[in-house]
C-alpha cells in the first residue's frame, strides 16, 4: 500500500524537481518571467506586491492607521503578535494557490523569502523555534506535503531558528477553514490541536500561509500556551 502512494506521488515530485532545477540554474521573475533575485521576484513586481502598510500591532489586519483592531480589543487572540507583510490579493494569492492546490514547490521557497526578509525586518524577540500549523495526516498524505512547512523551511534558514515539525499535532481532520462561514470557523478548529509531550521551549513562532479569521493559528497558540509557551509570535505570508 505504501509503495503503490509513492509510485502515485513520483509524478509530483519529478515535476516540482525539475521545476526547481529549472529556476536555479536560469533564475526568472515567477510573476513576468524577467530576471530575478534570490526571491524569484523581479524588483518592479517585488514593489507593486499588496503590501500590508498599517498593520493592527496584535493580529497583523490592516488598518487605516497605527493601533490595535476592534476584534483584538474585544476578543485577543492567544498569541502576542502576528507579522502578516501582503494582503491575500494578486499576484501573492496565485502564488499561494499554485503551492497549495498545484504542487507548485518552488512558490513556497519564494514565499519563504518574502516572508522572511519582512519577519527580519520587525521582528522583536527572536523565537526558540519555528512550528509550522500541521496538517492532519490524512490530509497530509492526500496532498503530499505541508505548505506551511514548505514555507517555513526558508525562513528557518535566513533567521536561523530551528523547526520543531512535531511540537504540535493535528487530532481532527476538520474541512479546510476557507470552506466555511466565518461564524463556523472557531468551532471547527476547536480541540483540533495537541501538544505531545512537554514542549520544553519559551518562545515559539507559528508559521502558515494565510490568515482569514485568525482562528486555526489561534487554536494553535492557544495549544501552546496550555503546554508552557510564555511568548508566541505568528508569521503568515498573508492576511485576507
């Protein structure tokens, strides 16, 4: 059973290989095929990208000036602060989008760039490690790999902050949050996560894609927090 899913996902793996070898050997922008730095982004698509100018200082939402967004104030969320440099808008989304439903590898290395050169740049207190938002193991063998894993690589590697891929679990296989109304999405990521173990660090920084609603990477905080987390920071590539 296991070797039929591989010879499955060698299709996959072949294409995102060369893809990559592709771009490393002629390095082009992934967004109008001009020369490219080490971001795979060309400097005049890398300043027309959406970025996010005034951010709330708790969730990372934009706003029209500096301060902290009516939901924080009512509600705040479990961790302290969340970094989130571009709105969930074009060209980031298709980048997303072709990493999450195309297997589109190489968009998570460049994804990872973007996000950490914005991390280094407002980051405050440098986190013990790294944990990507996990995906069940269902949904993990369905999709072969997990996007925010894959984008936290490179930002491990420019900050130098280990990951811990398995600090934290996902216990229920609930239907992906952009399927959902925004009032359903607190109760279906409810008891999704759990801490194996002690956890055995301070300072932590959660790592994901996209943030709608905030809710997946506040049930994770929120599951850190119960384990022993004093300090943790969300880096997320987008907010929508």
């Amino acid at each position: 059973m296991d070797d039929d899913r591989q010879l499955k996902r060698m299709p996959r793996i072949d294409r995102c290989v060369k893809n990559k070898l592709a771009w490393w050997l002629s390095p082009t922008c992934l967004l109008c095929g001009g020369a490219a730095d080490s971001r795979g982004i060309c400097p005049a698509c890398l300043a027309d990208l959406p970025r996010i100018d005034n951010p709330c200082s708790c969730c990372g939402a934009e706003l029209g000036g500096p301060g902290c967004c009516g939901g924080c104030q009512r509600r705040p969320p479990a961790y302290d602060h969340a970094i989130a440099p571009y709105r969930y808008a074009w060209p980031v989304d298709q980048l997303i989008q072709g990493l999450k439903y195309h297997g589109n590898l190489i968009y998570a290395y460049q994804l990872g760039q973007l996000l950490a050169r914005a991390v280094a740049a407002s980051l405050a207190r440098q986190p013990d490690v790294i944990i990507p938002v996990p995906l069940h193991p269902g949904r993990l063998r369905q999709r072969g790999f997990n996007q925010a894993l894959e984008i936290a690589k490179p930002v491990a590697r420019v900050l130098g902050v280990p990951i811990a891929r398995d600090k934290v679990r996902r216990i229920r296989n609930t239907p992906p949050q952009a399927e959902l109304p925004g009032r359903r999405r607190r109760g279906n990521v409810r008891h999704a996560f759990a801490v194996p173990g002690d956890l055995c660090t301070d300072a932590v920084a959660v790592v994901d894609d996209v943030m709608t609603s905030g809710e997946t990477v506040h049930a994770v905080a929120r599951c850190l927090r119960a384990a022993g987390a004093r300090h943790v920071q969300v880096w997320v590539v987008t907010r929508a």
